[in-house]
C-alpha cells in the first residue's frame, strides 16, 4: 500500500515538499517477527529500496510484548 502511494507519485501531491528527502516507512511491531517474517521484511526493505524508500522495522513504544520482563 505504502508503496503504490510512492510508485504512483501520489505522495508529491499529498505531501508538499517531499522532493529531495529521504523516504522511509516505519513498521512498528507489537510481537518479535519470527524468523519467516524477518526474511520476508529482508525482501521488502530490498523492494522500498527500488522505490527509493527505506523501511525500517522497531518493536511497539515498551518493546515486544512476547518478550520477558
């Protein structure tokens, strides 16, 4: 979704002086992506990249929530 937005241009009339700074789609997840999803994020941060964007992958603000106390 994220990409079709920058793909069709759309965000340069969405967003006023997008031109000339970086791109960046922030994923913020509640869980630890297990091993499948990592690699599939590997894939989709190399996709962004062909669309001139980046994605970056953090834990939910208070990290994890399957991670221990």
């Amino acid at each position: 979704m994220y990409l079709g937005f920058i793909e069709s241009g759309e965000i340069y009339l969405s967003y006023p002086n997008p031109k000339g700074r970086p791109l960046v789609i922030d994923l913020f997840t509640k869980f630890r992506p297990t091993e499948d999803a990592a690699r599939f994020l590997k894939q989709a941060e190399a996709v962004s990249e062909n669309y001139g964007a980046s994605l970056r992958q953090a834990p939910s603000t208070g990290g994890y929530a399957d991670d221990s106390a």
